[in-house]
C-alpha cells in the first residue's frame, strides 16, 4: 500500500543513470502481471543515450507533420500541446521504455468484433503491467510516468522501432528532480457500490 500511495506522475528528472540491474527488476515484476488467457501480450524496449535521442527524433518529427497535417487523429489536435511537451519530458529522462502489445494491430486499421475484444483485454493485461512497473520503480526510489502521447506519432514510431504488434504506449524512467504532491482523487463513496 506505501508504493500505492506514494507514486506519483514524475515530470522533472536528474540526469543520474539508472542501472540495467534495476530497468531488469522493473520488468520482472511487469511480467508477474495477471494476463488475459495468460498471452502475455507485452514486450518492453528500453531506449537509453543515444538511441533514445533518435527514437525521440524521430516522434519530434512526427509531432511537427501532425501539427501541419492533422492526418492522423484530427479531432484530437487540441492534444497536441500536451504532446510536445511530453516529449520535454521524454528527453531529459535517463530511461525510456516503448510497450508493445506482441498481439495487436494499428489501432488505424479496421479490425472484427472478435479481435477487438482480444485487444482490450490484452491492453488491460499491458496495463496491469504498467502499473506494476510503476510500483516496483517507486518502491526503488526512481520515478516514472505513464506515456500516451505516443498516439500523435504512432505510425512513424512504430516504423522506427521495428517491431511487429500494437504499440501502446510508454514509460519514462529516472531519478526525480521534483516532489510533487498527491493529486485529487474521487471519494470512495462516489466510486463504489454495494448491490
């Protein structure tokens, strides 16, 4: 319950590094996760130094095109922004991990009922593995956070890491430089009933 309490979104990080033996415990417990059907959709893909520059490159582009074209999600541009800054973020961590649903398509392309169903419970089983590695890394004494923004640049993302599947999204990694306060969360009695 402590490392529940106490992660937070961390946003500001040291430049100290963080060791293979920890990224490697991270994972660890990202992969004792329960998973749907036990498939184990996940793989997780550690940028550090100079490869986590060109992938960050290559999503920085990416962002720009989508600014000018709005081509892939229009009617999320207003989100855009966000997206920029998150990649601030993204660049002074130390650790990047992109997650990839082993199982999962572009979310650009039409799938069936069937399958659809799959990926959401594939991604609720990667999501579990998320926070799992969120909790490990707090009780480690390193912060987090938890990537979407990734979206904005999916394609040419998915085409610089190389890897078959659905990308989902990221982690990023490091000792924090900030200490920032709980946020509000709905109260128990709004969230929960007893039928």
């Amino acid at each position: 319950m402590e490392a529940i309490k106490s992660r937070r979104s961390i946003r500001k990080y040291t430049d100290k590094a963080v060791s293979r033996d920890m990224i490697e415990d991270i994972v660890s417990g990202a992969i004792l996760s329960p998973s749907a059907k036990n498939r184990q959709p996940w793989k997780f893909i550690v940028y550090t130094d100079t490869k986590k520059n060109e992938i960050l490159d290559v999503m920085e582009q990416a962002l720009v095109k989508e600014k000018e074209t709005h081509a892939l999600l229009p009617e999320s541009s207003g989100g855009l922004a966000d997206a920029f800054n998150t990649l601030k973020i993204m660049r002074q961590a130390p650790v990047l991990f992109m997650i990839m649903n082993t199982n999962g398509q572009s979310p650009f392309e039409a799938i069936s009922t069937d399958d659809r169903i799959t990926e959401i419970c594939d991604t609720l089983s990667i999501g579990a593995s998320i926070e799992n590695m969120l909790l490990r890394a707090t009780e480690l004494g390193l912060g987090t956070l938890w990537i979407a923004n990734t979206c904005f640049a999916y394609t040419d993302l998915v085409s610089a890491i190389g890897e078959a599947g659905q990308l989902v999204g990221a982690v990023s990694l490091g000792y924090a430089d900030e200490a920032p306060a709980a946020r509000p969360r709905k109260k128990l009695e709004d969230v929960l009933e007893f039928r």
